[in-house]
C-alpha cells in the first residue's frame, strides 16, 4: 500500500460468510488504516483499526479469496485489575477483502517459529512467560492472547517449550542449560520472550558470560512481547506502535541482529539483587569484571531512580515508579537539594583513541544508550535509529531538582532536552567514569536495568561493537 491509492477503496465480499461491502479507508494526515464493512440488507455494521490488527492470513492455498483476520480486542473481564491482559484475542473469516487490505496486513515473512537452520531443521521453539516483570501480566496475557493466537495459526505447533520464571535468575539458567548448548550445537531457535529488558539481557550476558561458542553457534532469534515496566527495547524497535502487543511484530517481522555493549568495572562492584540485600561479584573476562547491555548503561540520576524504585511497593506502580523515584531524587522529602554526582568522566569518539574530558566535576546525568526511547514518550536519544548500533552520550551537570527536571521534561517532548546547551549529545566508541564518592549510594550504576555498586575510588568503562550474538525479530517498516 503506498501513496498511490485514494482515501478509501470497496469491496463486496463476506464476513463469517454473511454478505458485506467493505470499505478500506485510509486516513490521509495519520495514514491509518480502517477496515468497515456493511452487512447487506441489515444495519449491522463492524470496524477493525489498524492498530488492533494483527495480520491477515490466507486460509487455504486452494480458496486464494478466504483470509483470517486476526486481531485484539480490550479484554472487559480486566476492570481494572493490574495483572489482567489489557487485549484479548480475536479472529474473523473475511472473503474478497481489498487487495490493499491483504498486501498491508499480510506477512511478508516466516513467522519466527517457522524460520528454519541451514540443514533444515525446524528450529525449537521456547516462549518464556516472565511472572515478575512489570504489575505481573505476562501470565494473563499468554492465557488470553498469546496461546489463543499460537493454536489459531499453527493448531499443530503442540511441539513448544513453555517456561515460567520463579525467580530473577530462572532465564539465565534456562540459557546456560538449554539455549546456549543448542545454539552450540547448530540448531536454530526461536524465543518468544513476555517479558521486560530483564529477560533480554538475562539471554546476552549468559551467552557472553558463559564460556565460548562453538564454530556451530546459531544465533537465536528472539521476540519480544513488551510486559516490564520501562520496556525500552520495544518501545526504540516500533514494537509497541501498535495495539496487538508485539504480536503484529511477531508474525509480520524479520531477523535483524542485536547490538551489544560491555561494561567493565574495577575490582570491588557488586551485582545488587533481591532488592539491594544481596551483592554479589561479577564474571571476570580478561581479568575485568564485566556485564553486557543492548539498552544503557548510566550513572547519576538514572541509575538513581531505577535503584530506589526497584522494589516490591514502587514496582506496583508500572512505570509511573520511575517518575515517583525522580520526585524524591530531584525534591527530597527531607528539603535537601537533589545530590551532585562527584566523579571524573571521558569519552571516545568513533575512531579515536584519545579520551575526551568532561570538564566538570559534578554531574546529574551521565548516560550510554544504544535505543531512542526509555519508556514510552521519553525520547532520551532522538538521533538513535532502531538496531543501528551507535553508542551515543547523554549528560549534563548538577542542575539542581528543578534544572534536572527541566531537561527531563523536554525529553518527554520528542527529545528536545538534546538541543538545550547545558546538555551534552555525541556518539561515542567508549566512556569511562571515575568515582569520587564516598558514600557507595552515589556510586550505583544501572546497565538495562540492573543495578551495580562500585567500590569506593573505582571505575567504569562502557565499550560498544562486542560481538552480537543473538537476533532480534522487528517489523522493518517502522
């Protein structure tokens, strides 16, 4: 469908099999889709927006007239319950539908469970269901949507691995024990993850952290449907564009790899867990200890806020946590200022070798990103374009409650905090911070949502162009 075609299109065909006009109409300002049909000889009328629709798929390869409309509806059992899939899933059978209507919403592509290895197998196919992420939907939405949907597409695809998270540590060791001995082994997988960043990085750092790959190592392709909090990788790829909660993505995208970066750290930094009452130390690579992220690595006020709001009580919220976390850091409750981070902070541009100094000593907001969004609407790196894998910088100085706020604000406005001058924005190869704090609450750094305590006078060093070794499933088209 392009530019070429008029406003609206018709068609005579049939819904369920009863007698209809359909009417295509495309928005001309949004470009939008709308599919309304009129019954005949009835007033009975019915509307799918695109947003709501999934895909339309040809039926039988004999009737090339008969697709299955497949598409979400809000889900009126949730009244309001925080752990109830907001969708549900819907299907309908519609006969001669505008050819414009099938070659937008028809896949182009494998789904990703269909995708085959190079000898031909079909490669497993694993859905893991994350309980802990976000307000706890993801169990909800595999009931009400996900597995509705898998049984309508594939009625035989009875050959899946089904997984459900008990802990924080469940998609590691289900990548250690099970993913990484088959991506070694050659066979292509697919993984369907409901779940926020945490799972995806789970997946990277073991596949990075858990000893070499094999000259046999395929790639797994990895799926997002977007169920954590800040869901910042799906929100940056266009998976959450939609209303079909990455199931649009799922059946209509492709492989593309996924970029990482390394963080290194000094001796002395501990992973921070259950709630910041466990610390425990990191896999040492080439004598550093190292973690590796896909979405950012910061310091300063960000990793402030996803520490403190990483709790039980705060996670209740959604994302609206983070922006509870931030009134607190910016506009302490005890009447305090918001904290200047002390430290010394360096840069690598692409290319270079030389560290570039940030001249000043104090700071609010030292933060690496390979993504555009944080959340939905906070556009913290406006130039970042889906998977391209360009490490950027965003920082600024210790501004006060208000100042820090004022930029945040203009992030929400489509990444406008970036044209500010008290806030610096470059692409770079490398960062390093060197703290100079003394109380360690000061020296926590957040790596896609992990959160990292360093030891007293240590540092951090964040390098993109490690190696990629997964691929993410994305609708290019966005």
């Amino acid at each position: 469908m392009g530019n070429e075609q008029s406003s609206s299109q018709k068609t005579e065909g049939k819904v369920d099999g009863r007698p209809v006009t359909f009417t295509l109409h495309q928005d001309e300002t949004s470009q939008e889709r709308e599919l309304i049909w009129q019954e005949h000889e009835t007033p009975a009328k019915g509307r799918l927006t695109e947003k709501d629709i999934i895909a339309a798929l040809p039926v039988h390869a004999q009737v090339a007239d008969d697709y299955s409309i497949l598409f979400v509806a809000p889900n009126e059992a949730a009244n309001g319950d925080t752990k109830a899939s907001p969708v549900v899933f819907k299907s309908l059978l519609a006969t001669k539908l505008p050819l414009a209507f099938i070659h937008h919403f028809q896949p182009t592509g494998s789904a990703c469970w269909q995708f085959r290895a190079g000898n031909g197998n079909i490669p497993n196919l694993h859905i893991v269901v994350s309980s802990g992420s976000g307000t706890g939907k993801a169990e909800d939405v595999w009931i009400k949507l996900f597995k509705p949907m898998l049984q309508h597409v594939c009625p035989k695809a009875d050959s899946y691995a089904l997984h459900f998270t008990s802990s924080e540590h469940t998609v590691t060791e289900l990548t250690r024990e099970l993913f990484l001995p088959q991506a070694n082994e050659g066979i292509t997988q697919a993984i369907i993850l409901l779940s926020g960043d945490g799972g995806l990085v789970d997946i990277v750092n073991a596949l990075l952290l858990s000893g070499p790959r094999s000259k046999r190592y395929a790639k797994p392709n990895i799926s997002i449907l977007p169920l954590g909090t800040g869901n910042a990788m799906a929100h940056s790829v266009g998976v959450t564009s939609d209303n079909t909660m990455g199931l649009r993505n799922l059946l209509q995208g492709a492989t593309k790899p996924l970029p990482v970066f390394s963080v290194g750290f000094s001796p002395g930094a501990r992973l921070l867990a259950n709630e910041a009452r466990e610390a425990n130390p990191l896999t040492v690579v080439n004598g550093t200890a190292t973690v590796y992220g896909a979405v950012v690595c910061s310091w300063g006020l960000h990793a402030s806020l996803v520490a403190d709001s990483d709790t039980h009580e705060y996670r209740k919220h959604g994302a609206e946590r983070f922006q509870m976390a931030a009134k607190e850091a910016l506009y302490p409750s005890d009447g305090s200022a918001a904290h200047g981070y002390k430290g010394r902070v360096s840069f690598q541009r692409p290319g270079g070798k030389d560290w570039i100094k940030v001249e000043r000593e104090t700071h609010g907001y030292v933060l690496a990103t390979l993504v555009s969004q944080l959340e939905k609407g906070f556009t913290i790196s406006p130039a970042s374009k889906p998977l391209d894998g360009k490490l950027r910088l965003v920082h600024f100085g210790d501004l006060g409650g208000q100042g820090a706020m004022d930029l945040m604000t203009q992030a929400y406005g489509g990444g406008k905090h970036v044209d500010d001058e008290r806030c610096g924005y470059e692409e770079i190869a490398a960062l390093r911070i060197d703290f100079d704090e003394n109380d360690a609450r000061w020296r926590r750094v957040c790596v896609d949502g992990k959160i990292i305590r360093d030891e007293q006078g240590g540092w951090v060093e964040v390098r993109g162009g490690v190696e990629e070794v997964l691929d993410l499933i994305v609708d290019q088209r966005h």
